[in-house]
DNA sequence: TGGTTGTTTGACCGGATGGTCAATTCCGGG
DNA sequence: CCCGGAATTGACCATCCGGTCAAACAACCA
C-alpha cells in the first residue's frame, strides 16, 4: 500500500502503472482490458492482480499519485514574488506539465468527464482548499493594485483549461494546425503569455 | 439513413438518441451499454438494434449531427461587423452551447480524448477548413489594426478551450467554488468578457 | 374483417473480460 | 546447497455485453 519491500516489486509496480497509465489514458477506465495493460507490461495477467487487487485498484493507485504533481505548479506560486511574474510562470510550468505529461492529463480528463466518481472527495477537500488560498493571493494582489482586477477562481480555471487544452484536445489540434507535425507548444507558449500578460496588467 | 418515415420511428429514434446522448455522455462509449440506453429510452435492447444498426451507429449518429451544431456560432461570426463585437458575440454564444448542452460537450470531449477515431476525417476536413478560413478574417482584421496582433489559430483555440471547461470539468468547477448549488455561468460570462476585451483591444 | 406491413420482445448465443486458484518456478539468506 | 517465502502462470470460472432470431403483437388499409 504504502511502499513495496523487495526490488522486484517497486520494479513491477512501476512497470504495472506506466503501462496502466498508457492503457487508461487511452481508453478511459472502461475501454482498457487488463490484458492490454499486462501486455503492454510485459506481465501475465495473473501477475498484475498480484501486484494490485484489482483493476480499480490501479486507475485509484495512477489517480491519487496524480493530483498532487498536477498542483505543484499552483502550489509553488509565491506571494511574496511579482505577481504578473509568479503568474506567468504558472501558466508556462502548467503548459509544459501538458506537453511532457499529456497522457496523464487525459487521464484526468476523463475521470473528470465521467463526474469524478473516484476522486471527488479530493477536489472538494484537498483542491478546494489549495485553490481558495491561492485566490485570496491573487485577490490581495489585486486589492494592492498590482494585477487588474477580475474573478480569482476564474483566473486559475483559465489557466487549466487553457493548458490542459493541448493535452486533452491534442488531436483537434493537430488536425486544425495542418498535417505537418510541427510541435504546437512553442506558439502556445508565446500566446498565452501574451495572453495573460495583457490581461493581467492593470 | 437520412428521414425516418412513419411517426412511430422518428419518436423513438428520437427518444434513442436522447437517451444514448444522456449514457454516453456520462460514461463514454465504452462504458456505455446498450442495456443502460435501453433502459432510459424506456424500451427494449432488441428494439433499439431494430432502429440503429448497432450501439457504434448510435454513437456515430449522435456524433455526426453535433459537430455542425458545435460550429455554428465560428460559422456565425461575420467579417463585415465589428472585429471585438464578432469575438464577444462568439464568446458568449460558445460559452452559452457549454451551458445549455453540456451532455453534447462531453460527449466531444470524449470521442477527443480517445484520439477521435470516428470524427478524424471530418476534424481534418470541415472543421480545418472552417477554421482556417475565420482565422483569415482574424488576421486582417489584426493588419488594419482593428485588434491586437496575435496567433488567430490560437484564438480560436482559447476561446473553445475557455468555454468547453465549463462543461467537460463541470464537477470540478463545482468542487472549487463550493457547495452552494450556485451556478457559475454569470461569473465566468462576466470574467470571458473582461477577458477577452482586455486581450483583443489594440 | 382479414391481410399485410411495421413494431416489439423473450430467449438465446458467442466472445470478451475481470478475477481466482492450484501448481510451478524463482530467489535470497542461512 | 537447500529451503521457505516470493513471484509467476496456465487453466478455469462467472458474468457481462453486443447482437440475433423467431415468434408474437399492433397498426393501417382494402
């Protein structure tokens, strides 16, 4: 549960959840087969339900791992820094999450679009809380005149879903930017900035 | 294919697809089964396989009638009015389809995260073309300095990320802003506005 | 009313899938 | 080297699920 003992299991483990985490991200939970996540591992299917009780046991096990990597970049806005500096920088850590971290994103995604059946309680506790704190940062810098004024909790969501988008939506987006599979994120990363830049300068 | 005759048919492949539009939308395609559509349609599983060839037929009509819904409002944006105006307008009427068909934005978000394996031809085809043509009216409308200089593409791509995160991340902007059943559509339409104003103005 | 066409369904099928288990193999420590 | 626990797996099971089909039923018209 908490930490595998032997080298073998810490390296099955691993093994178990990056395959899982491919599988599921692709399929959502449903769609993946464990013999699709054992195959993609290298394992027997047997062997899986080894290291886990059960499938549920590893979407829980990728999901709850998930989170707190995803909200580090929020948590690591500082309020003591520059406020349209310590924003943008956000914006860029968060966008880079999508582009190195895609298939977790959509993973996300999906339990998000399924009603979060297993991670609710964390967005109502964990999430909620991190986020009402950051928004008085922002309100504070507002209050002082330093960023415009607008919605704190809106501005954060603005955020996700900006990022997120060229994780989640990839496709569309490769389908829209032509066939030619120049990498989307530099021209991103320019507009975003430019983005919150002139929305956040007072 | 096209028009049911009788009445009798177009009532229940009505009555189908709403229902397959509520159990896919909440569970994917994978997760839905033809038992739980059947169910809410209020008729027998046989008796929806006499009216859609199979449950992928269900999908693929659904699907195929939401994309154009989907675009109207881009469709809609004319290069004779006001370029802020158009965009606001746009804006608003995409952020009002999350609001009023959030079903039909999971729905997409779905077949997207999947990798859109039954709507890549037309992702390729309709919706790049359309895309690319509005993005023309952008620039120009940025050369005569009408409003600020940026990626029109990736315009176009912040204002459907923006507004679809309000359907497709639905419990989780519930989560964030509290337990009081207020609905967030009036803020996050007052905070889009200044957004965009604020981004568009020269 | 009778017949023809359109509609509905209970029963069933075959394959996929999550999960179990007894038996076997592997491996590290004494 | 050998032994006990860890690791692995082939075979198997029960259930679910998409789809079929023949038979029953309803609707419409002559």
């Amino acid at each position: 549960m908490t930490k595998p003992r032997t080298r073998i299991q810490q390296r099955n483990s691993d093994v178990i959840l990056e395959a899982a985490l491919e599988v599921f991200s692709a399929h959502g939970f449903r769609g993946a087969t464990l013999d699709q996540i054992a195959a993609v591992a290298g394992l027997s299917k047997p062997n899986l339900l080894y290291y886990f009780a059960s499938k549920e046991a590893i979407h829980v096990a990728l999901l709850s791992g998930l989170l707190d990597t995803w909200l580090d970049p929020l948590r690591a806005m500082d309020p003591e820094g520059d406020p349209v500096a310590e924003l943008l920088a956000y914006v860029r850590r968060k966008l880079e999450l999508s582009r190195d971290y895609s298939r977790e994103s959509r993973l996300f995604a999906n339990e998000m679009l399924q009603g979060a059946p297993r991670i609710r309680a964390a967005l109502e506790g964990d999430l909620r809380d991190l986020v009402q704190q950051k928004a008085g940062v922002l309100q504070a810098w507002m209050d002082q005149g330093r960023i415009a004024h607008m919605h704190p909790v809106h501005l954060i969501f603005s955020v996700w879903a900006l990022t997120q988008h060229y994780a989640d939506f990839e496709v569309q987006v490769q389908a829209v930017l032509g066939s030619d599979g120049a990498d989307p994120y530099p021209e991103a990363a320019v507009y975003l900035e430019t983005l919150f830049r002139r929305l956040l300068t007072p």
